[in-house]
C-alpha cells in the first residue's frame, strides 16, 4: 500500500493515511479475519481454534510479522492461520470450505463499512484537511480489506482459496497439489514483488471497489 502511494508522487497526507490504515488493518480487521475462520469452524462442530485460544480479536494471537510488513507496503499479506481439524467436520471438504470463505467475507463486509463511512466524510468540506485525511483513511482501509479478500482467494495453499478448491477436484489430486506448497508460497511472493501478480489482483481490487462504492455511494449523489 505504502510504495503504491509513494509511485504516485509524494504526498505527506495519503502516506500518513495510508500508513495508520494499514496498521489498523494489521491490528484491527486481520483479527476479525481469523476470528471469522475460528468462529464458523466452532460453529460447524470443530473447535480446535477455539480451544487454541485463537477465536478472538486480540491481535497479537493473529499477527504474522512478515504478512503484516507485506500489508503495510503492497497491501497483500496474511495473519497466522487458525488451527483447523476437519475431522470435526460432519462434511469434511464443505466445513474446510465455509471455513475459509468466512475469512474473505469479513473482509469484503468490513470494506463496505469503510466505504460506507468514507462516503459520510466525502459530505464534508474538502477544504477540510481532517476531511480529507478521513476519507483518505476509509478509502484506504477499504481496498487493504478488498485487496486480502482477493489476496486470500487465490486457490493456492495455505490461502483460503485452496480449501475452497478441495471442493472442486478430486482429493488425490488435492493432496498432491499440497505436497508443492513451500514451492508454490515462493513463487507467489516472487510473482507479487516482481509485479506480475499484483496487477492483475490490484484490477480485481479496482473493479470490485467500484462496484461497491457505486451501490453503497448511490444515496450519497
């Protein structure tokens, strides 16, 4: 987030809003990420998270540090996963699925109450420079939360959408796919620092930040 507002030219009051929103988003709604794994997980019958102590917004039992630094400079990055037995689970695959979708699902839903808050301050004189530092914060807050929705759909393990391709194919091949994950992780980080990734999912971001902010905004025209 910080070295894409940075390419845009220096502008002291985007990159203090930009940092303070992606340290919020690092303190504040990473957690509310994991606790949505831990709390459908509990739900569906499995509660090892809960056990672990992990099915609560206390930050430090999410933190991850090199996730967080990756969220504070491009906006990508993850937390620590919560533990998760699908042999809980009545229907393994399915609970292993609905759990890793509540993650990304909290996050889209917090970026539509940042958008919704960001549109309340756009009401506000823009000659107002809290005004503007506010709407710059919901602004960026919002597409930190869009862009690890998107991040964590990726169907590559350990992101979230790699549970939800278990549903998908046969669990042969699933497993066999696993075998390549420390493989798979570096060469995702590779293709993001190079920029070969990060474009593609930062127009993902794009089109579903706008989509958002045209049905959340409409009142606000």
């Amino acid at each position: 987030m910080l070295l894409d507002i940075l390419r845009g030219g220096f502008d002291p009051i985007a990159l203090i809003a930009g940092l303070f929103a992606s340290v919020f988003v690092v303190f504040c709604t990473m957690p509310v990420h994991e606790c949505a794994h831990a709390f459908v997980a509990n739900k569906l019958g499995d509660g090892t998270a809960r056990l672990s102590g992990r099915m609560t917004l206390n930050p430090m039992k999410h933190i991850d540090p090199i996730g967080a630094l990756m969220i504070i400079l491009v906006g990508f990055g993850y937390a620590k996963p919560v533990p998760v037995n699908p042999r809980n689970f009545k229907n393994p695959k399915t609970g292993m699925a609905l759990t890793a979708l509540a993650g990304p699902v909290s996050n889209l839903l917090m970026a539509a109450i940042f958008i919704l808050l960001k549109n309340i301050v756009g009401l506000l004189p823009a000659a107002n420079v809290l005004a503007t530092a506010l709407y710059l914060f919901f602004t960026y807050a919002a597409i930190i939360n869009i862009g690890l929705a998107v991040f964590n759909l990726i169907p590559i393990p350990p992101l979230d959408g790699s549970r939800v391709l278990q549903l998908l194919i046969p669990s042969k091949y699933y497993y066999k796919f696993l075998q390549y994950e420390r493989y798979i992780v570096l060469i995702v980080f590779a293709l993001l620092f190079f920029g070969v990734l990060s474009r593609p999912l930062a127009y993902l971001e794009t089109v579903i930040f706008n989509g958002l902010d045209y049905v959340i905004g409409y009142p606000f025209r």
